[in-house]
C-alpha cells in the first residue's frame, strides 16, 4: 500500500492548478484538464497495480471458484489430498483420469474451469492448451473415431488439498497431449512442473483448418539453432542421425540427466547463446510470466555456460527429429517421429523439485511442524 500512497500522492500534484497569467487561454485551460483525465488514470492503474492478486491467490481464488460451482458428487471426482499418490501420476496418452472432466460439466463449470487454466498460463501458452485439445477434433475426422476416444471435452480437472491458506495445494489439467501440475503455498508457485504440450497432427494437412502448427515455433526454433552451429559443433551436438521414438524420460515420476549432453553453452558464440535463450524461452513463456521469469532467473544462476543442447535425427524439414536442452536443474525435451514426422511431444522438467517437492522438503526441513 505505500507504493499505492506514494503514486496517489504523486498524481495529486498534477491536480494542483497551475500558476499561468492567463487563466481564461483556453489552450491552458484544455492542457489543465487533459492533465487531470490523465491523473485520474494513472491513479486507477496504480489503484489497480497496488492490489492486483499474486500467482497463489488467483490460483486459490480460481480453484474455490470452480470447486464452489460443483454439485458434491463432481467435488467428489474432482478433488483429492495434496498427499495422495494421485498427484504423482501424469501421463499425456488418451486414457481415463481420475478428476473431473469438461464431459461432464456444465457450461458455467466449464467456464469456471478455464478461468483456473488461464491462472496458470501466459496467453500464448493458453492459446497453445486450448488449441491441442481441439486437435481430437481433427484426429475424430482423421480417424473415423466412433468409439469416443477423441474428445476434446476429456480434460480432467483435478485439485489437490485444499486452496488457500497455510498449507500447500496443487492442481492438475491433462487430457491427450496436455498435462499441467501446479503446487501453491500462499502467494506462491512453488512448482510448475511436469508441464507437457504435444500435438498430432504436428501440422494440419487437410480440411479446413489445413496449415495449423500449434507447436510450430517450437519445431522452427529448434531445426534452426542446429543449423546455426558450425560443422565442428554439430559433431558434439548431434549424437546420432536416428531419432528416439519417443521422449527419453516419457512420463517417469522424475526426471533425471541425460547422456550424452550435447553441445554445452560454453562453446557457443555470444550469438549463438542468445538464440538458444530465445528456444528456451518459447518453452518457459507458456506459463504466466512470474513463473517463467522465475524458471528463466534458476536457469541463470545455475550457469547458462552450464546448459547443453543435444539433436538426434534429419535436420531437414519432415525428418523424423529429436533435441533436448538440459542444465543442472532443468531438462526440456523434443521428439517428433511418430506418424511421419507429424506428431509432436515436448516436456519441460525439473530435476529436484518436479510436483514441488524440493521446496517443499527444504520447507518442512527448516519450518517444526506437528506430528
């Protein structure tokens, strides 16, 4: 609130009148009410900047909402103890989930439960959530699914603890080729990870939709860094022309350092670390700025020298590829094989504290708590 004071006190002083001989020139009488209009902007922006909810409160806010909405037989499916196994187990196959999904919600709900996702996202990175859901639409029409397989309303919403208060809580969306973890404690994000986006198709390739890449970026960002380095460089970082068929760590409980790194930052060139940077960012910025700044700042500290890029696979577009980008606290992994190089997995991963749990043992460690 004293940031608040300090600008209200600020902006009162453009209020005052000012000290003209002219006081009927109506060009200063214009420029003193212009003045005010626009103090009285600046006041709502820094009325709304001093009491703006922080990450954890709108999480808490969203979920209780959403949670609120629910008869007590959805709350049932939807909620779980933050120490429940449940919370571990993610994975981003079309599989039935324990939690609540859009199927079976009504339209407000529905709402309620978007309005939780968009807490946790950037715009972009909700565009991109939302945009890989109703990509089942494509794959029924692809596919001829009459079995209900692919649903875009299979998203499982599923709260863990309670919202709010002392005590750390998490959330979860996944569905096909989405899943999403949170852990909140009061003000903050204590963890945003495992986070996984995938699309198939990578790229529409018919119908009316045909030319949609939702993951693109990420596709053109990476083919063009391993291009970008020099014969000698692709030597370390490509580690061999045949892709894995699949994401290295998959959906494992954790995630761990892979062998052979690659390419480490600190043989890069000042360019060249730049747009490394700039591929890694594309991942970190899905989610909401504060957790992708605080991803980003870990990342930094550890030692950007310290961060390795590896390739496997053709470089040119439509071969089958693969790259990660690991440091010493994170790992971030790319494949698109299957389905003719048209199906597209991406990960990011914490090494210590995936689901939170390294804040939280560091927490529970320093801070007595009752048995």
């Amino acid at each position: 609130m004293r940031t608040f004071e300090r600008s209200r006190s600020a902006i009162k002083n453009l209020l005052l009148p000012l000290p003209f001989p002219f006081p009927n020139f109506a060009p200063m009488n214009h420029f003193r009410h212009s003045r005010k209009i626009l103090a009285l902007v600046l006041l709502a922006f820094a009325f709304a900047s001093a009491v703006r909810a922080t990450p954890g409160q709108e999480m808490a806010d969203a979920a209780n909402n959403f949670l609120n909405a629910l008869t007590p037989d959805q709350q049932a499916k939807a909620t779980y103890a933050f120490q429940d196994d449940e919370r571990f187990d993610w994975h981003f196959i079309p599989k039935p989930r324990k939690g609540l999904p859009f199927a079976q919600m009504t339209s407000g709900q529905q709402k309620l439960a978007h309005a939780l996702l968009v807490t946790g996202l950037s715009s972009r990175g909700y565009s991109k959530a939302v945009t890989i859901m109703s990509l089942d639409d494509v794959l029924k029409e692809m596919e001829h699914d009459t079995t209900g397989k692919r649903n875009p309303d299979l998203y499982y919403f599923t709260i863990f603890g309670k919202p709010g208060g002392a005590d750390a809580w998490g959330w979860r969306v996944e569905g096909h080729h989405l899943s999403l973890n949170f852990v909140v404690r009061g003000d903050q994000v204590l963890s945003a990870t495992p986070a996984f986006f995938g699309a198939n198709p990578a790229e529409v390739l018919e119908g009316p939709r045909k030319g949609l890449r939702v993951l693109g970026e990420e596709e053109t960002l990476g083919r063009a860094f391993v291009k970008c380095l020099t014969a000698v460089q692709q030597q370390i970082a490509i580690l061999k022309m045949e892709a894995p068929r699949e994401m290295i760590t998959t959906n494992a409980r954790k995630a761990w350092a892979l062998s052979p790194p690659g390419l480490p930052a600190a043989k890069m060139t000042a360019d060249q670390k730049e747009s490394l940077r700039n591929l890694l960012s594309s991942y970190a910025n899905r989610h909401r700025p504060e957790v992708a700044d605080a991803d980003i700042k870990k990342i930094e500290q550890a030692g950007f020298d310290k961060v390795y890029f590896a390739w496997a696979g053709g470089t040119e577009l439509g071969q089958p590829h693969y790259y990660r980008i690991q440091g010493l606290t994170f790992l971030l992994e790319y494949d698109d094989t299957q389905n003719d190089a048209n199906h597209i997995h991406t990960v990011w991963r914490d090494f210590e504290n995936d689901f939170g749990e390294d804040v939280l043992r560091k927490h529970y460690d320093e801070v007595p708590h009752a048995k």
